[in-house]
C-alpha cells in the first residue's frame, strides 16, 4: 500500500468555487478541508477549515452563485464552514477520479498556494499512478510525497492538535529538522505569524509528546 501526496494546482481558476474570493480578502486564510464529497445531482458538500473574522466569510458566500447553503460555526480560534456547492469544472472533475479508482483520500487537504491542493491518497500504486495520470490538463501535478503507508505515523499525528500540526509541518517545509538546521524559531514565527516564544513552546510539547509515544 502506497501513501502519495501531491499538490494540484490549476493553471486557470481556483478549485474551490469561493477560493479566488477568499484569498483575495486580507482578514481570512484558508486552512485545510476536512470532508469532500459528491452527491448524486452532481453537487458537492465539503467541511472546510477557515481562520479569519466570521462576518467577512458569511459575506462571500451568500454573494456567491455557486454556493446552494452554508454554515459557519466559529471553533476555538478558527472557523468550520459547511459547504452545499456547485463544484467548478476542475472539482468536479478530481472528485469523479475518486469515484472511478479505488484509492482512499486523506484527510485534512490542505489548502496550498495559487489555488491549489495538497491531496493525500493511499492505495495500490498501479491504481494511484492511473489516478494521477487522469488528472486533467488544466491542473498540474507536483509530487510533494511518496512512501509506504504507515499507519502508525497516522497514529502518532493525531496526537497533536490542529495548531501544533501546523507548527510541525510549516518547520519541517522551512527545513528546521534538517542538518544543520535550515531555519530558527523566528523563521517559523514569521510564516505563521506568531511569537518567538509561543513556536518555541509549542516545539517542546510537540517533541515530549512524540519521543514519548514512541518510547512506549
């Protein structure tokens, strides 16, 4: 079994239906999607994972056409939005690939830059390398990751909340694991827009939490 990670980027358009709206608004930023689907009529339902302030969000969606119903609900210091929608030309054309090979899509996707995804699959090779060679023209494939799949590094993910999993993943994109390291707290505070001392904190209870799971 093969756990294959890439980014989709679409070389016209955004994915997401509200995507251009919501990257084109300073106080909101997207996060990840925690659950995709396609329904019957063709629609789409997605659960979404947005920071920002409520009221701009609500505004976007009810402006626009491609969105039958929504639902925002603030959750700590972000907000989930449940999404009915009509999925654009390229959503709809990555959520039929789900539908014709058999691979299992992991979740959260991460929202990436230029209107791209960052998508995790798992499934026999020979069916995620079709997959992906049926991704249409208009969206380009860059390979992020490819490996077994090790469901125990799944299990020891979920250990961490959403935050530090950010932290986590945006210091070893910055290359702060590598040797010698190739970035520092404050490169990492920088990116995320936080203190010094907050991803320093942050770091250390990550690190305590993994080293000890993997001790037991």
């Amino acid at each position: 079994m093969r756990y294959v990670k890439v980014s989709l980027i679409p070389t016209r358009g955004d994915i997401d239906p509200v995507g251009e709206q919501i990257e084109a608004d300073p106080s909101l930023t997207r996060d990840s999607i925690l659950h995709i689907s396609r329904l019957n009529d063709g629609t789409a339902v997605l659960l979404t994972r947005i920071r920002g302030r409520m009221d701009a969000l609500e505004v976007i969606l009810e402006d626009c056409e491609a969105v039958l119903s929504y639902n925002v609900s603030p959750l700590r210091d972000e907000l989930q939005a449940y999404l009915h929608t009509e999925p654009t030309e390229a959503a709809a054309a990555l959520l039929e690939l789900e539908r014709e090979h058999e691979f299992v899509l992991d979740v959260p996707i991460e929202y990436g830059p230029d209107g791209g995804l960052k998508v995790a699959v798992i499934g026999a090779e020979d069916t995620v390398r079709r997959a992906i060679e049926d991704v249409p023209d208009e969206i380009r494939v860059e390979l992020e990751q490819l490996s077994d799949y090790d469901p125990e590094l799944r299990e020891l993910s979920s250990l961490l909340t959403d935050r530090q999993q950010e932290i986590l993943d945006t210091a070893a994109d910055l290359g702060y694991y590598e040797v010698p390291r190739g970035a520092t707290h404050q490169d990492i505070a920088d990116e995320l827009g936080l203190s010094t001392t907050t991803v320093g904190e942050h770091l250390r209870k990550i690190e305590a939490r993994m080293l000890s799971e993997i001790a037991h």
